[in-house]
C-alpha cells in the first residue's frame, strides 16, 4: 500500500509539472446555458446577460488567501477551503494557467484553474514578484542583507590612509556602478537578490544581483509572448537569452545609450512577430528617446521619437503588438502651470508612424489614464484638470469621439471591446461609474461604487465589474463590490478588517459576444430595492452649506457646487469622413457640375473612356487647376526658413551616408523628398522676389 500511494503522488505531480510545461490545462467542463425555448420572458435578469460559465477570483485579506466562484448569473459567490494562509499578494500569469501566492517565508504556486498545489519557492521575504506570460517561469526579487560596519582602526592606520580615502571611495563606487544591472558571477549566486524559477518544478534556474527596485520598471527580466525569448534591463544595454538561461550566456545585446526601461509585446497573444520599445532618459542636452525594435534584428529601427521634459515612461501595447502608447512624466513642469510635473502621451507604430498625440489643445492639464480596445483598433484616454475630459482616439491617433467631461481619472475596455468603463476612483473623487458603448455614444449606466474604490477590474466575459478599496491604501471600509454592465449591484462584501487584493482569473477561452438588446432592459437598482447598497449615514452640515460640494464630491463649508461642465457626447470626423464630406457639399452647391472620375495609372478613367481632352472639356477650368493659397511676405518667410532648416538636414543626412553610416528607413525617405524641397523652396523665392 505504501508504494501505490508513493507512485501515486508522484504520478501526480508529473501531470502537474507537465500542465505547466503545456499551457493548455485541462478545465473542467462549461455550465451551458438553457435553451431559449424553456427560457421565461418575466426573468429579472435578461438571459443574454448570463455567461457560458462560472469564473474564478482570488480574495486575500488578513487571514489569508481564498478562491471564490461567481456563478454564471452573478447571483451566487461560493467559496473554496482556504489555500494558504498568512499571503500577502496574489499573481495570475497572463494566460491565467498559475497562481502565485506570496508570503513572508515563501511563494506558493498552484494551478489557476483547479488549484491544485504546483510547488513551492524557499524565497523569504519577496518584495515583487512576475510570472512570465505562458505562465513557466517566475521571477523574484528581495532587499539585499546590510553591509556589515567596518571595525575601527588605530590613529596610525588612520591617519596613513587618510590621503587615499578619496580615491579609494572614487574606485569602491565605480565598481558598485559597472556591477550594477550586471550579471552576476558564479561565485556570488548566492548573494543575488533576484531570482528566476522555474514554476513546474520549483528549481532554482538563476541568481542575479539588482541593487534597486524601482515599481515602474519592474519586472527587469521578460520573455516574449510565445516565452521564445528572455531579456534583460543592464547599464546601457539589454541582453537577450534563451528563455531557460537567464543571466548565463548572452545570445544578443542591445546597445542604447541611457536607456532606463524596455518592454516585450508579450501581453499579446495574437502579436505575429517579437517587437519591444526602449527609452533612454536625457542626459548632458541630449533628448530622450523612444525606440521601437524588432527581434532579432534590432538593429533595425521601426519607429523613434525624441523629446524633451521626460523623466519616466510607461508602455501599454495593443493586442495585435504592432503598435504602443507611450505616457511620459517629468517631475518638474517648465511652463509652471502645474505642480505636479507635466506628462505627455506618444503613439509608435510598427509601420514607421511615431507622433505625439496633441491633447493641450483639447484641455490643459495631465493624462489620467490610457487603455487599449482588446481588438486593438482604438485607444481611450482620460486628460485635463477635473472635470478632465475622455476621448477615444482611432489607432492612427486621430479624435473619434469625446465621451464626456466629468470627474473621472480611469479608463477600462471590456474584453469583447464593446463596453468602455468610465469611472472617477481613488484620488478623493466619489467612486462614479460611467459604462458606455462608444461606437454608438450610448450611456449604458451610472452608478456610485465604494467611495475611495480605486481598483477596478472586468471580468472575463465583459459583463461583470469588480470594484474594491483595498489595505494598504485605504485601512477602512474594506470591500469589494460585482456589478453588472448595467448597473444592476450582484455582489457585496464589506466584513473586511482587511482586503490586500482581489481579482479576476484571466481565461482566455470565455467566450466574448456582442451585447444583445435583451441585456439592456435591467435597470440599475433604485432606492429601497433589496438588491440596493445601503445608504451610507451623513455627517451634520449646517442648512446653509449643504449640497455643496467640493471637487470629489466632499462636503466642505464655504465651498460653491460645482458643476459638472458635460456637455455631452461628440463624435469627430476622420481625414477619410471629410474628403467625403467636402465632396457631398461641393456636389450640393452645384449640382450641374459633374463628378470627377478618377483616374487608373493606364490613363483612363474608371467607366473605361479614354482619358483625352474631350474628356476633360465638360468641366470648367478653374476645377481641373489647383488652386493656389495666398500666403501673407511673413509666412512665406516662415515656410522659407522652415524648408531651407530641412535641406540642412538632408546634407547633414548625405554627408553621414557618404561617411559609411547606416540610415534608417525614415531617413531615406527624408533623403529621396530632397528635390521636391528643392522646388518647393524656388517657388517661394521666386514668390518674395516677385
């Protein structure tokens, strides 16, 4: 009996360690809904609100770490046994196939969809934690022991070492520097503070030293997408690896100069190919700069930006990992204007495109918030002072709509990229919630989550919402709350001393559907309704100070309301929309004209006529010419200068080729648009001399 159970436990714990060597893990069989034939028409809830199937969620609070199950409805949350006690944080991997669980002692890993126990990592006291996106490899990292203090020396040893203090000091610090973001030797494995493991087995791949833990560059070691790669942030350089030997031989490495911080497109499962972006801050007068690589070639640059008043940078990718947003900061705003700094939003794309999205001109003031549609066709941001202003972008970087102007700092698609959250959380707003459908500018719902809830999150399926306030940001009135997408409250629990995290398992196979119209008959539950939060009980105000309101929505005497300056939905036209637009206007100013054919590179028009003068002779002739703009002496000096600035570049850009120089694609485009500058700029001149 002992040796059955012994190849029993065994056995099991190869199929754990082969269901992480392959992602797909074996889930267990999908709740289906009922047939539409036994379906009621009076359910409260519309039955295109429910979802295929029940959906896990992490809860970790003061007395450990649970998992509970959201039931298909949203009606019912079931609770599991407890899984660990005394964690502290929660990870899901991308893929949402490994739980980790991170304690003072160790860091637990179990199996994200039956929780079944993986291994376990000796590694005390985590201060971060990441899993790569497949879910295969996790990395750690902990504060390095204090040095111990030198023992006091004699007088003599002191004073015959007081003339080399300074230069010893110069030396132990550009040691320290060259060591820094280094890799570590074998000798000194056991010192590094930053380790990688491996989660089917729980083995120790390597040990690296990394003096300092910044959060906004953290994690310093990634893998690609398909876990094909390994990279990692050194002084000046990233070096590649392959993706189970980290730290140990270099397969590639990445010059750029000042660099601080890079990212992989592997939060995109559909991304075609490996792409990452750099940034390297300013340094002695130089700009920053933001760099968009492919792998392997990286010398191959696809798209760069450089810029000034930019300390910090943070990526976000689109699903497809062929484009980027790009939210820089800088501590100190140089136009004084704020206090706070200055921030500013890039674009980088694949196919060359790299541009700053002009939002001053839209509203003064910093970028709350930036989001991805999960198809990766547009971006939503969130900008300006409160009342701030929220507007989705398309992927080229121009307007599509502006949703409204209103107290909100946070934005969230829905997985099926049909719903938009829109939500004003943490910051000392109110909490409110703002569900929209933008490509129909339609207001869902509006409700009120927890006052000071800063976390937000969708769950797989796009139709539920969490909302939580959460230890160690705020130590009261820990809870969290499930709605609907429309507003409908399904869950709430308040019982909490305290709530460090909680969270939706990431699971890629829930199906997404569009909304159907059935769905939208819930209505959001009103006052004295069961399903209804109870009213929160009001501090005393004098009558003459009451309804007023500060920005946030905090009750403060001599203040005046404010008024929420939405004037509502606008949507904007593209570049396409408005050639059409000029064409339907000049068509309805003269009707007897006829339509413009156009033309094939065959020299004849669509309909198949030839395309000789009789052809042409119908329309007048002020509408085949093109028509000449009238530029006041000073900006045809302004454009003169601004062309002949160009030129110099072209020179400077020729004079480096003729030296050897290897220029990229947009500088070869800057050279062969040389004399069409050229013509350019005698035709003004010829227009001043004239």
């Amino acid at each position: 009996d002992g040796k059955g159970a012994e190849a029993e436990k065994k056995k099991k714990n190869h199929n754990c360690a082969g269901s992480l060597a392959h992602p797909q893990v074996t889930r267990p069989p999908l709740q289906r809904r009922q047939s539409t034939s036994t379906c009621n028409n009076n359910h409260n809830m519309a039955d295109s609100d429910v979802v295929s199937q029940d959906q896990h969620m992490v809860l970790v609070d003061g007395k450990g770490a649970s998992v509970h199950t959201l039931s298909a409805d949203g009606s019912s949350l079931s609770s599991t046994a407890l899984v660990q006690p005394q964690v502290e944080r929660a990870v899901y991997s991308e893929n949402g196939a490994v739980l980790a669980l991170v304690s003072s002692t160790q860091v637990a890993l179990f199996d994200g969809c039956t929780q079944a126990p993986l291994c376990v990592v000796p590694e005390a006291q985590v201060v971060a934690t990441s899993l790569s996106p497949l879910g295969r490899y996790l990395v750690t990292w902990k504060r390095l022991p204090p040095k111990p203090r030198p023992q006091p020396s004699s007088s003599g040893a002191e004073n015959r070492s007081s003339g080399n203090d300074g230069e010893q000091k110069e030396e132990r610090a550009e040691k320290e520097e060259e060591s820094t973001g280094e890799e570590s030797s074998e000798g000194s494995q056991e010192n590094g503070n930053l380790a990688v493991w491996e989660c089917s087995s729980g083995r120790l791949m390597t040990r690296l030293l990394q003096k300092h833990y910044d959060v906004d560059v953290w994690p310093t070691v990634q893998w690609s997408a398909d876990e094909s790669v390994a990279a990692r942030l050194c002084r000046n350089q990233v070096h590649f690896y392959a993706p189970d030997k980290v730290g140990c031989s270099v397969l590639h490495r990445l010059q750029c100069e000042n660099v601080a911080r890079f990212s992989f497109n592997n939060h995109c499962p559909t991304a075609t190919s490996v792409r990452l972006v750099t940034f390297a801050t300013e340094k002695k007068g130089k700009p920053a700069q933001l760099t968009l690589h492919s792998y392997p070639d990286t010398e191959r640059v696809l798209a760069s930006k450089n810029f000034y008043n930019a300390e910090t940078a943070s990526f976000e990718w689109n699903r497809t990992g062929d484009a980027l947003l790009a939210t820089t900061t800088s501590l100190v705003d140089k136009t004084g204007k704020s206090y706070y700094g200055s921030t500013g939003l890039y674009l980088l794309d694949a196919k060359g495109t790299a541009q700053r999205i002009d939002l001053e001109t839209r509203a003064q003031g910093p970028v709350h918030d930036t989001c991805w549609a999960p198809n990766g066709r547009r971006f939503a941001v969130v900008y300006g002072y409160m009342p701030s202003t929220t507007t989705v972008f398309s992927r080229s970087g121009e307007a599509e709509a502006d949703l409204c102007t209103a107290h909100r700092n946070q934005v969230l698609w829905a997985p099926s990229s049909h719903l938009l959250m829109v939500g004003g959380l943490g910051g000392g707003l109110k909490g409110e919630v703002d569900v929209w459908e933008p490509l129909k500018l339609r207001k869902l719902s509006t409700f009120i989550a927890q006052t000071g809830a800063p976390f937000a999150q969708w769950s797989p399926c796009g139709r539920r919402l969490i909302t939580a306030v959460l230890s160690p940001r705020l130590n009261v009135d820990n809870g969290f709350r499930v709605w609907s997408f429309t507003g409908q409250l399904l869950q709430q629990r308040d019982d909490f001393e305290r709530l460090y995290a909680v969270r939706f398992r990431p699971d890629p196979e829930v199906p997404r559907r569009p909304l159907s119209p059935r769905s939208l008959e819930a209505k959001a539950p009103v006052a004295g309704d069961p399903a209804a939060p109870p009213a929160k009980k009001q501090p005393y105000r004098h009558p003459n100070f009451r309804n007023r309101q500060a920005v946030g929505g905090r009750g403060v005497v001599g203040l005046t309301p404010i008024v929420e300056a939405d004037s509502g939905p606008k949507r904007y036209l593209t570049a396409a929309q408005k050639r059409q637009e000029q064409a339907r206007a000049a068509a309805a100013a003269d009707p007897n004209a006829k339509p413009r054919r156009r033309r094939n590179n065959k020299g004849r028009s669509d309909d198949g006529g030839s395309d000789g003068s009789a052809a042409s002779s119908d329309a007048p002739q002020a509408a085949q010419a093109p028509v000449q703009e009238k530029l006041t002496p000073e900006e045809v000096a302004k454009r003169v200068r601004a062309l002949k600035k160009k030129l110099r570049q072209i020179d400077a850009l020729e004079q480096r080729k003729r030296e050897g120089a290897k220029l990229t694609d947009a500088q070869q485009i800057k050279l062969a648009d040389k004399n069409n500058l050229i013509k350019t700029l005698k035709g003004l001149e010829s227009q001043t001399s004239s």
